[in-house]
C-alpha cells in the first residue's frame, strides 16, 4: 500500500516537472521583475523566495574587488549580503546567489568575491534591418523595426534578463555588413527605445556602422577620414546619439573586409579611419571597435592577411579604439590556431572575437558545446612576454593593463521559441557570458550549471549528458575537418561538405585553396618554407608549428603540406589517420545518440524529441561528411581504406550533386 502511494506519487511528481517545455525561459526562473522597474528592484525580484537577503551599494571600493560590476556575497547575522559598488554589480550577485541556489549549493557561508575579467563583455548580432540574420540559424531577428519605437516586444527584457543573468554588459544592435540607415534619425530612435530596456539590466547599446555613411546618408561626395566635412558629420551623428543615449557605448566597424567600404578607399589607412570615428566618440566617453578580419584575393594565403595589415599600424589607434580580432587567422573554422596578432600587437589594445552562431559548426542543427573551442583559444600561450602570456592574458588586461578590455561573441538568437533553434545551442550563449566574466572556469563546471537550471538537477541525466557536451565541439572537428583541414565547406551555407569546390568568385573562397590536396600529398605549407605563417608566432611556438612532428596533430594540415603515406607519431599513415579520423567523429555522433536516449523519461518529452530528432540527423550529416571527405580525397591519395573504417555507404558523384535547400536551416 505504501510502495504504492510512493510510487504514485513519484509518477504524478515526474508528471508535473516533466512538463512540456519549449525552451523559451532558457536557464531562469519564472521572471518575477516587470517593465519598467529600475536595476535594484529587478535584484530583489531575482532573489525572492531564497530567505533573507540584504543589498548594500556603497562608492567604495570593496575589498577584492575591481570595477564597477563586481561584488561580494557574505553572510551576516543570519542574512546573505550582497554588496557591490553600483546597482548592477548587485544585480550579478542576485543572479550569482540564484544560480548558486539552483544548482545546488546552498547560500553560502564563506565570502564569496567576484570580478569579471574583461570589463567589456558583448553579443555581436549580425541582424538586418529587414529582419533577416546573417549567419542566423533561430528564425528572424529579435528586433522588430517596424513595430518600434512604439511598440515593445516582451522579449527585449527577457533577452535582457538572459545576458545580464550571465554578465553580458554590452550588445552590437546590426549587422557588421551596415547599412548606413541605422544612423538615420528614425532608427536613432528605435535604438534608444532599446536602450532603454536594456539599460536597467546594465546593458549598454553599440551600433555596427558603414564606413560610407557620410556619403550614403550624409550625401557628402566623400567619407575620406582626413576630411573635415567627414569628421565633422561623424562628430554631429554622435552628438545626436549621445543626445537620445546618454551611455552609448560605441561602434563597431568592418571596413575594407569583405567588399565593405573603408579608409583605404581614400588611400588612407586603419588606422586614420578608427581614429577619426574615435574622435567623434570620444567627447562622450564612446569608443570603436575596429575589426581585423581583413584579406585579399591576391595574398598567396589569407591566414596571413590580417597581421600583415595590422602589424604597422601597432601604437598608431587612439586610446578609445579596440582591434576586434578573431580567434583565429581565418575564419571561425571549427579548429584554428589562435590568431598571430595576439600578443603581437603590444601598443594597441586588442578584444577577441569569438561566434556563437554556429556557422562553420553544423548550424542550429548540430549539436557542438563551443566552451572548449573558447577555452583552447583563451588558454593558448602565445609566449608574447615569455611562457603565461595566454591569449586571456594579452587581452584582459592583466598584462598590457590596458582598460577596458573587452571580448565579443557573434550571437546565435533570434525569434524561435527556444532563442536558439537548438536547445543546446543556448548552452553557448550561456557559456560565452560565464567565460567573457571568468574564464577561468572549465568547460564542464559551466555545461554542469546550465544542465542543472536548464533541464534537471538529477545527475543521472547531468552526467552523461555532461560527457556528450564535453565530446561534441571535438566530434564536429572529426567528422568535418580533423587534422587541422580547414575551410572545406559546400559554396555559401556553409553547413555540409564541398571539398572538391575550386569555382569561387575569389581563389580563397574554395575549398581546394585550403587543402591543396592532390596526388602528392594535402595541406597547406604555412612554413618557414612555405607562405611562413608560422613566422608570426613568437618562439617557441614558430619553431613548434614549423616541424611537422612537433606541430601538434590537431593543427597538422594547418601548417604543413605532407604526403599521403608521411608516418605520423603513432606509427600510421597520414591517410590511415585521417580516415580514422573522420571515422572517430561518426562513432561520436552516433555515441550521442545513445547517450541521449539513455536519458529518455528524465526530462520533458517535447525537448526530449526535439533534440533526439537533431542527433539523428547530425549523425547522418557526420557520415556525409565523412564519405563526401574521403572519397574525394581517395581519387588523390589512390589509398585503400584502413580496416578499422567502416565502407562508405555514400557514392562521391551523387553526393557531388547536392545542393542544399538552405531554407531548411533557417
Ligand atoms: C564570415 C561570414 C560572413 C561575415 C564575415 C564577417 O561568412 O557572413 O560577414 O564572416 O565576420 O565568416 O564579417
């Protein structure tokens, strides 16, 4: 009788949590705050229902703590405090304390102090004015112009509450690629009603800005930065800015990239074209952020472009100028060596960029957690200033001392239910704000907290779904472009696999120009005897990348041309190791799949299906990519398949024929 009341019970218990969920409250609480209410007030809100808890904000400076977002919590008499020097340093430890308490951990006894390491800590979203999002993978954009200022959509508080919840303190409205119409006055408007959302949630507003518009908008007949016309419209457009937002936070410039518009136009350079933006800026308190990720058709390699064209101009940026710069050289592939110019530039300040959106990573269909791929570009030495000088480290702060720092993540939102079009894809809008805050913090510590507060606290699901997290960035790189291939991605959409691609518009949009494979051997020689990309790394590292059996085997296709049958570390052919390469990846994804079913009846069925029904098709596409690769690659290498392979089940001409309806991924 009593079993069966338990087990009644239980029943009805999972019934209850096991709720249909379509993922649209992310990792939070039901939202307790209301329009409207002002920084301290959304704390309180926050932290209702977790005892007694007291706010102190006070213009000292606490003890441990730096800036003006930091706080500590302690416990007092029997009350938890939280005390920071502004409202929204508050507000963190409300979120702080609530994240602690719903994973877990009980409110605390020690004192618990907290900093951010970056001061600056942004999405970038590459959103269109006419609602499309470039690289968006989650529906149509969050921003719904035509409806604003008027009208505002519950979700700019929510979007609001999710990145403050995670210490995003800054977000870039419009896409790189701008149209000069965001500085038009209407839209002006529309962004400070934004603002004005955000703002209680300590977030600031940035624009990305066309470096034509004194022409396009202006009908100025030039945008040349030495231009006193020019910079004086410049100067007029921030004073009206500034005039509706008070704490716009700044620009965000592609110029010269890409068929984009930019100083060198006029002969001028980089610098000459951030300075005079920066100016016009810099009465009130702004600042720009000018990207790096520049290249030419004409280069013999692209991964050497940006430093290139960087490198002369260290020391020559205005104090309120940030290089945005990459992780890595190329383009946000699923593996890169950091980028060259960390470290290198040392009279500039430099912000990495990281993408959430997971273009060049199975799009929202894909199941990749990118903490890892973050980590490993944050963690890398650079040697700059001699072993210890990570990427985090030249970029922090902590050894040029150069404030603010700043990191950005190109963001993977927009209008579906779940933000993200993948459940899992929220993990990485989630673990972009924990590390831009700590990155210090490993990858699985911030998987396990977003399990917990996103699904179930129950480790027999944490655990193993944990596990499938931690593998998938990897698993991706497997199964597309292990060994340190880069860039072999089908024309445009980036999502499946097109290796045999030579017909680009510009040589450096193909895939051959990136693998080079023929009957010789595949890879690109970045070597002192090749293109010398490898020259741009301090030592050791040049000297590392240089030597094919030092180059770690993850980045050995970067930076080396070899031959099908080079003996690698373990013994095997270059072959046999890539095949089994590809071959790891599939086991993974079809690893995933189990893994995921194993965990059925702990979570809500609707997500449950959701995210099964992805997984199967992720595995399908990792054996599409495996055959697409290595089929192609075998009429070069001539090689059989090594045993441990499993036998295409694809044939390269019919793969060869498809074309992917993109739609489907939007
Ligand atoms: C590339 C994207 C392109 C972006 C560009 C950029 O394919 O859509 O405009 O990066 O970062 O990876 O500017």
């Amino acid at each position: 009788m009593n079993r069966l009341l338990i087990v009644l019970g239980l029943t009805i218990f999972a019934a209850l949590t096991a709720r249909a969920d379509d993922g649209s409250d992310l990792w939070l609480p039901p939202d307790r705050a209301r329009a409207g209410m002002e920084t301290l007030d959304i704390a309180r809100a926050e932290v209702e229902g977790i005892g007694d808890v007291e706010f102190h904000v006070s213009a000292d400076v606490l003890p441990g703590v730096t800036g003006p977002d930091g706080y500590t919590i302690t416990r007092q008499n029997g009350k938890t405090v939280i005390s920071a020097v502004s409202p929204v340093g508050v507000l963190y430890g409300a979120y702080h304390l609530q994240r602690l308490v719903r994973t877990g951990g009980v409110p605390p006894e020690s004192v618990i102090r907290e900093s951010p390491r970056y001061d600056l800590r942004l999405l970038n979203h590459w959103d269109n004015l006419d609602g499309t999002v470039e690289r968006g993978y989650a529906g149509h954009s969050l921003w719904q112009w035509d409806e604003l200022p008027g009208t505002l959509s519950p979700r700019y508080r929510q979007y609001a509450r999710a990145n403050a919840s995670v210490g995003i303190n800054g977000t870039v409205l419009n896409n790189v690629n701008a149209t000069p119409l965001i500085l038009r006055t209407d839209y002006l408007h529309k962004v400070k009603a934004l603002a004005d959302v955000f703002r209680p949630y300590g977030i600031k507003v940035y624009l990305s800005v066309n470096f034509s518009s004194p022409v396009l908008l202006g009908g100025l007949d030039t945008s040349d930065p030495l231009d006193a016309g020019v910079a004086a419209w410049w100067a007029e457009k921030a004073d009206e800015i500034y005039g509706l937002i008070p704490d716009f936070g700044g620009f965000l410039v592609k110029a010269n990239s890409e068929g984009q518009p930019g100083p060198q136009d006029y002969g001028r350079t980089h610098s000459d074209g951030a300075n005079m933006l920066a100016r016009a800026l810099a009465p009130h308190g702004g600042i720009v952020m000018w990207r790096a990720f520049v290249y030419d058709p004409d280069s013999d390699d692209r991964a050497r472009q940006a430093y290139d064209e960087f490198i002369g101009l260290d020391g020559r940026f205005d104090g309120n100028v940030i290089l945005q710069v990459k992780n890595g050289p190329i383009d946000f592939q699923p593996r890169e060596p950091f980028n060259p110019l960390f470290g290198a530039m040392e009279r500039t300040r430099l912000m990495v960029e990281f993408q959430i959106t997971q273009e060049y990573l199975g799009h929202s269909v894909q199941l990749a957690y990118l903490a890892p791929l973050y980590k490993e570009c944050l963690d890398a030495d650079t040697y700059a200033h001699g072993r210890g000088s990570t990427v985090a480290a030249v970029t922090d702060g902590t050894m040029s001392g150069y404030r603010p720092s700043a990191i950005a993540g190109v963001a993977n939102i927009g209008l579906d239910a779940n933000w993200t079009g993948h459940h899992f894809a929220q993990a990485n809008w989630y673990c972009f704000g924990r590390l831009a805050w700590d990155h210090t913090l490993s990858s699985g510590q911030i998987a396990e907290e977003w399990l917990r507060m996103t699904f179930t606290g129950d480790d027999g699901f944490v655990e193993p779904v944990k596990r499938m997290m931690l593998a998938s960035r990897e698993a991706v790189v497997d199964y597309m472009m292990p060994l340190g291939l880069h860039h072999i991605f089908a024309e445009g959409h980036h999502y499946g696999p097109e290796p045999w691609y030579k017909q680009a518009v510009r040589p450096d949009w193909s895939s051959v120009y990136y693998h080079r494979a023929d009957s010789t051997g595949i890879g690109f020689d970045r070597t002192s005897a090749g293109s010398n990309s490898t020259g741009q790394y301090f030592p050791p590292l040049r000297e590392i990348f240089d030597d094919p059996s030092l180059c770690p085997d993850n980045l050995l296709l970067w930076f080396h041309r070899l031959p099908w049958d080079y003996r690698m570390a373990n013994g095997d052919t270059l072959w046999d190791n890539l095949c089994l390469r590809y071959q790891a990846g599939v086991d993974a994804a079809r690893e995933f799949q189990k893994i995921w079913d194993s965990i059925e009846g702990k979570i809500d069925r609707e997500r449950f299906l959701h995210v099964q029904s992805r997984l199967r098709r992720q595995a399908s596409d990792a054996v599409w990519w495996r055959d697409a690769c290595l089929l192609y690659f075998q009429t070069h290498s001539g090689m059989p398949f090594p045993p441990g392979m499993e036998r295409p089940v694809h044939d390269l001409d019919e793969l060869k024929q498809i074309r992917l309806d993109l739609k489907h991924h939007n």
